[in-house]
C-alpha cells in the first residue's frame, strides 16, 4: 500500500468516525432536498430538465460542504504538532496533500451522489410521470461539472487549511473565498460596471451546471477547473514545504 | 553514521545554533543536554529536517539531508517533545498506519508491530484508545513508533520528561537495548539519571557547543559537576572559554 493510500484510507475512516465528517454531510443532504423540492415547485411548467434542477439545487452548497469537511485536514494536525511527525515521514509533501485532498474528495462525491437519488429514486415514485424526463446521459453530464466543482472547492479548502491552525477560522476563510469573492466581484460589477452585467453573467459556475446539464459541454470550463485545482494543490505543497524553513 | 559538520542556525536575524559538529555512531547513546532555551530542540529538529539549517550540512551513512532529504528521513526515528498521536486509534492500529506511512512492506508490518509492542511492553494495551492512556503510555507509544522500521538514527526530545521513575528505567532498558542496531541521539534534562546509561555528552549554551564528554573517560560525579557548570555558565569552574 502506497503512503497516498494509507493516507487517503486514514482520512477517510476519520470522516466516518467523526461528526465532522457525517454531520456536515446529513445538513448538506437536508438543505439539497429542501432546495431541490423548492425549485421544483418554483419551475413547475418550466422549461428547465430534472437534471439541471438537481445540478443547481446541489452546486450552491458544495462550497460550504467542502470549507468544512477539507477545514480540519492540516488545521489539526498544526494544532496538535502531529504536522512534525507527517512532515518526518520519508514522502513528497504532494503526496501528503493529494492522500488529504482525495479523502475530502471522496466524501463530497459520496454526498452528492447521495443527493442523485433526489431526482432519480425519489421523483419518479412520487409522480411517475415525471419518469420519462429522466435522461441518464444528461444527469453524467451534470455529474460531471459537480464532479469538477467539487475537486476545486476541495482543494481551495485543503489549501486553506495549511494556513491556519485553528480549524473554524479556517473553515470561514474557505467558504469566504468559495462563495464571498465571486459575489463580491458580481456585486462590483454591478455598481461600478453595470454595462459589462451582461458578459459577466450571474454566477458562472452555475451557469457552467446549466450548460453541462443541457449538453453544452466546454472545454474552457474543465480546463479551468482542473487549472485551478492543480494550482490549489500546488501552492498548498509548496506551503506545506515552506513550513520546514520557519520555525 | 550520523555527521553534523558546522551547522548554524538562526531564527530571524538571532543565532540560535552556532557551528555545532559532533558525529554519532551505532552503539552510542549522546545525550544533548543545556538549560533551557539553549538549542537542544532546535538543534533535533534540524536534524529531523523540520527545519533548515543556514549553513553545515548533516549526513547520515553519506546521505545529505539537504541534497536527498527523502533518503535521508528514511534513516531517522522522530519522537517530539510534545508526542502527539491520534487520539481516535488505538494503539495498534496507529502503529500500523505510521509503519504503512514509512512504506513498509505488508508482509513486514506485522513483524515489526509485534517487535516493537512487545520491546516497549504495550502488550497489554494493543487495542486500547490513544486518548485512554496516560501521558507515560503515550510516550511510549510515540517511543515504539519511532523504533518501527529501525531507523540507523533515533533523535529523541526529552523522552524522559513527564514520567515517573519506573518509566523511565524502563526507557533507559529500551533503548539500551536498540542502541546496538541505532545512534540515539536525545534531548534532556536529568543529568544524574542519563549518565547511568548514557555513552556521551553534548553540553549546549546559549546556541554553543560548549562540551563533549564521553562517559567512560570521567568519574560521574566529576562529569556530572562539570556538566552542570557549563550548563549554566558556559564553562567549566576557574576556566575562560
């Protein structure tokens, strides 16, 4: 077994172990259904697919899903000095982060498609009527762009979490970079620029969910996600390393 | 073997460490003593490659800390002063989790858990909860993990501090007897009990190596006087440095 697995395989059994891992995931679940009955009442006699309804109902929250689960992975092991014995070990600093990064990962895809049986187990037993809106392709689609989303958010949070020792703080830090700058920078436009309201449309990564869930896939769109989540990572290895030269 | 040749170290603009050399072979048990805020920690913690020294290099069997610092930590066994350790595992499985971490080989772990559980008498608490101990049976456990995967160099801060005098007998008999395959190298303060079995001395003041004394060539309680006085003034009694 690799360090990165042993790694990823500790993590993991600590999420299960702890409410910091299940309880956030049970809230996620609460208020992706609560969304989810809401637009779909809201766009009754829409034009919009179940799929896309799902996909903007779950996108909101994973940010906030991410900054909690990713806040302790390094502000604990600071807190507590156990970076000392990680840092000891004779790995790369990126396999200590990937091994963290991938465990946050894997409880987020484990939330989310949680949230899949929303629309797909759940809709059709209700109003089987609604079965033959099910497009299993579309719903991939959708799966895909949370998939993306979801290992960027991951990553800024693990990211953040090298930062700080202290674990709230970083979880805040997080969900402020996750949502408040790309509002803040929504809000600006609006006051400042308000001609340019139209390029900048509302909320990008949704309108990329919208997108994927009605087939419109971009190649932009996954390499940014995957750029940023590389540079995530990247600078969160590199902190990692630079620790060793402070005292 | 373990080389130190003229490693300085300075935190912001202050010399914490200045020119310190010594080396360490298997067999030797080097106590790193001096009061506090003298650079026994810091001085383990370079070599542990938690930090980076300013200038010197530290070799281990030729490998540069520095140049191969993988290789390098791949030869050490690291307890901190502060022995953290998860709370949530027992001791077995936190065991395995550390020797799995260092790469050991599968068909190896349950040999080396074995070994080690049995050398730090935590037989009886294999499946016990980490946060069920007490502080000595922490210490022990952070003890047995640096042993795991026989590290030629086992750096040890303060392993003594904090336990009552049986434990640390037991410590001493411990690592008297890995002494053979390791040079151990530890941080502390109890003088009268280290050179009981302790095979040298490294006195630091003030970031200074100030003494090095082999336990053999003096009468203890001689060396023990000599120890303390250069530990608190920087120099022997009636001599100028």
């Amino acid at each position: 077994m690799s360090a990165l697995q042993v790694t990823w395989l500790r993590e993991v059994r600590t999420f299960r172990r702890s409410f910091t891992g299940t309880l956030p995931i049970a809230l996620f679940l609460a208020v992706v259904g609560w969304t989810f009955v809401m637009s779909l009442r809201k766009s009754d006699g829409g034009v919009l697919q179940l799929q896309t309804i799902w996909g903007v109902s779950v996108s909101p929250w994973i940010p906030v899903l991410c900054s909690v689960l990713t806040m302790r992975l390094f502000a604990e092991e600071r807190a507590t000095g156990m970076i000392d014995l990680l840092l000891v070990i004779p790995m790369r600093e990126r396999t200590l982060v990937f091994g963290k990064f991938l465990s946050a990962l894997t409880m987020t895809v484990f939330a989310v498609s949680l949230s899949s049986l929303l629309p797909l187990v759940i809709v059709p037993w209700l109003s089987p009527s609604l079965k033959s809106a099910l497009h299993p392709t579309a719903f991939a689609m959708t799966g895909i762009i949370l998939l993306l989303q979801s290992s960027l958010w991951c990553a800024v949070g693990t990211m953040v979490s090298v930062f700080f020792r202290n674990q709230t703080m970083a979880a805040v830090v997080s969900i402020l970079l996750c949502g408040g700058i790309p509002l803040a920078f929504y809000a600006v436009i609006l006051v400042w620029l308000p001609e340019l309201r139209l390029n900048a449309t509302w909320m990008p990564l949704i309108t990329n969910v919208y997108d994927f869930s009605t087939g419109l896939v971009s190649t932009y769109a996954i390499a940014f996600y995957l750029v940023m989540t590389g540079l995530s990572l990247f600078i969160c290895s590199k902190t990692l390393a630079l620790l060793r030269l402070r005292s | 073997m373990l080389e130190v040749k003229n490693i300085t170290f300075s935190y912001n603009t202050q010399e914490t460490l200045g020119n310190i050399t010594f080396d360490a072979a298997p067999g030797e048990i080097l106590a790193v003593v001096g009061a506090n805020g003298a650079g026994k920690t810091t001085l383990l913690r370079l070599l542990a490659c938690l930090l980076m020294q300013d200038s010197g290099n530290t070799l281990i069997d030729g490998v540069d800390s520095l140049t191969r610092p993988i290789a390098y930590r791949a030869k050490i066994g690291y307890l901190s002063e502060r022995c953290p350790l998860y709370d949530e595992m027992t001791v077995e499985e936190y065991l395995t989790y550390r020797l799995r971490l260092k790469g050991e080989r599968q068909f190896r772990v349950r040999r080396r858990l074995d070994e080690v559980i049995t050398q730090c008498r935590l037989d009886d608490h294999r499946k016990t909860m980490i946060r069920l101990l007490s502080f000595g049976f922490r210490k022990r456990v952070g003890m047995a993990e640096a042993l795991t995967a026989h590290p030629p160099v086992l750096l040890l801060d303060d392993p003594l501090a904090g336990l009552d005098l049986p434990q640390r007998k037991q410590t001493a008999e411990v690592l008297t007897s890995v002494s053979g395959r390791s040079a151990i190298i530890l941080a502390g303060h109890e003088i009268s009990f280290l050179l009981e079995w302790c095979t040298r001395f490294l006195v630091l003041h003030r970031g200074r190596l100030v003494g090095s004394y082999r336990v053999n060539d003096y009468e203890k309680d001689l060396l023990q006087h000599k120890i303390e006085q250069q530990m608190i003034h920087g120099r022997e009694e009636g001599h100028q440095l």
